[in-house]
C-alpha cells in the first residue's frame, strides 16, 4: 500500500518509470491530467487532493488541497473556469477554484457516498 503517485512513460516497447510523486498519506483512487499542462490531479484514501507539476524536479505536490473526511472517489477539472470538482465518501462534492487554491463551492452530502 503505497500512497506514491508514480508516472510512467511508454515509448514503442519501453515503459519507464520518470518521477514518484509522494505526498499523500494513503494510496490514490482518482488522477486526471490537466490537458495542455504539465498538471496532473490526484485525490486519495486520505481525503486530500494534490496538485503535482511533473516538469519541476520537486517530488512535493504544487498544492494541496484538504476538506473532504474520507476517500476522494473522484476528480474532473474544467478548464475554461480553472475549477476542479471533488466527490468523496463522506457524501460530499467540493469545487476548488486552481488560481486561488480554496474550495468555492460545496455540498454536505449526507444522504451517502458521491461517486
């Protein structure tokens, strides 16, 4: 069990790993790259969500984000508003504005897991 995000790359019949991003507590569930960027999402077991820039040579996430209680199911990021939307088990979603690195927008939940 280990909360690492590792990206790989794949090249005719190599596959090689290039960086193993930690900062997670738990291992992950939920990645999306951001498409033109060198951004990817990951969002894990521990309720929290990162943002990592794969190009820098930090192996720390950018951002992190912290506000759901249990594991983030899922992530998708809309790029004409730089929002990224959450869903974890604690029955709630989050929306997260990226250029202010705070959640916007939630929903309690409550009646059951979102995913």
């Amino acid at each position: 069990d280990d909360p690492a995000v590792l990206v790989y790359e794949h090249k005719g019949e190599t596959t090689q790993e290039l960086r193993r991003l930690t900062g997670h507590g738990e291992e992950g569930f939920a990645l999306s790259w951001v498409k033109g960027e060198s951004r990817l999402l990951s969002g894990s077991k521990d309720g929290v969500v990162c943002t990592w820039d794969v190009h820098q040579k930090s192996d720390e996430p950018s951002t992190v984000f912290t506000g759901h209680t249990e594991a983030v199911e899922a992530l998708s990021y809309c790029p004409t508003s730089r929002t990224l939307a959450t869903c974890s088990l604690d029955a709630s979603f989050l929306l997260w504005d990226l250029r202010q690195h705070q959640a916007t927008a939630a929903h309690p939940g409550g009646q059951g897991p979102l995913t």
